[in-house]
C-alpha cells in the first residue's frame, strides 16, 4: 500500500520491471487505476495491478462528520508466473517500493 498517487505508482512500476529486465508487454487504464503486463527471461508472465481504493473514516472507527472525505492509498498486486512465485514478486514490489519518492 502506497500513500503516492495511481500514476505516479504506476510509473515506478514501469521502471522497475524494466530495471529488472522484464519486458513491459503493455497495459490496461481502468477507471481506478492500471494493470501492467510483462514478460520475464523464460517467458513467465508477470502482472502488476494498480488500484486506488478509499478507506471511509467510519470504516476506521473514527467519529468523523458525514461529509468527511475518505482516506485514499494506492495497492499494489503482483503476480509473476503462472502461479505467482513470491521471491521475484517481492522484488518487484521492492523496486517498485524504491522508485517512489519518499512520503515523509
């Protein structure tokens, strides 16, 4: 979960599959966010989904007025391979992870 903003997510990740020499194969813009594809050496299948969600402020037990705007975050998915290996997964979102300016 990142505190940054769809495209700016979505741009780090662009980076960083091509960082980690996956070949961006292209991508799909919905109305909340992006879902990236890719192609890893040995022609694994890699997909990064990039989703803006909210978070109400009743949902996160505060005593908020009704109008108050809800928290916003931005998730982020991979899946790498047919059945979704963790290592290079969790690299991705590492990189991806480093290729956000810092949000403090």
């Amino acid at each position: 979960y990142y505190n940054s903003d769809v495209d700016a997510v979505y741009k780090a990740a662009e980076s960083a599959l091509r960082e980690l020499n996956i070949f961006v194969t292209g991508y799909d813009k919905t109305k909340s966010g992006y879902t990236l594809y890719g192609r890893a050496v040995g022609d694994y299948k890699v997909l990064v989904d990039i989703t803006k969600r909210a978070v109400s402020p009743k949902a996160k037990g505060r005593n908020a007025a009704p109008a108050a705007e809800p928290e916003t975050y931005t998730e982020v998915s991979v899946s790498y391979g047919s059945f979704g290996d963790l290592a290079p997964s969790l690299q991705i979102i590492s990189k991806i992870s480093s290729n956000l300016p810092s949000e403090g």
